[in-house]
C-alpha cells in the first residue's frame, strides 16, 4: 500500500512541476494583438470560401463531362 502512495505522491508533484513550467512558458509568448488576429482570421475565412467555389466549379463541370459521356 505505500508504494501507491508514493506513486501517486510523486504523479502529483511532477504534474504540479509540469504546470509551473508551462505558466513560465506562457509568460514568455508574444501574443498577437487582437488586429492581428482579426485580420488573419478574415483571410482564412476568405481562402476557404475561394477554395469551396473553386472546387464546387470543377465538380460541377466534372458532373456535366461524365452526364455527356454517359449519354
């Protein structure tokens, strides 16, 4: 029975070490201003409707090719 409890004793304190050193980590980030973020978002909203269009397109034509030859 101790040796669970010193297992666990010890998960614990490697987990509570473990978050200690991501909170210095995070400290450290350069986090984008709130411009940044909303700019970059818009352009992968923008680049995802170009690229649905594009390949709602080629299917589309792809769909009208195959109805032709099968025809």
């Amino acid at each position: 029975m101790g040796a669970v409890v010193a297992r666990v004793q010890g998960w614990r304190a490697s987990t509570v070490q473990f978050l200690r050193e991501v909170w210095v980590e995070l400290k450290k980030v350069n986090w984008p201003q709130r411009k940044e973020v909303m700019g970059s978002t818009a352009v992968v909203i923008l680049a995802s409707f170009a690229v649905a269009f594009f390949l709602g397109a080629v299917d589309l034509v792809l769909q009208w090719a195959l109805a032709a030859v099968i025809r």
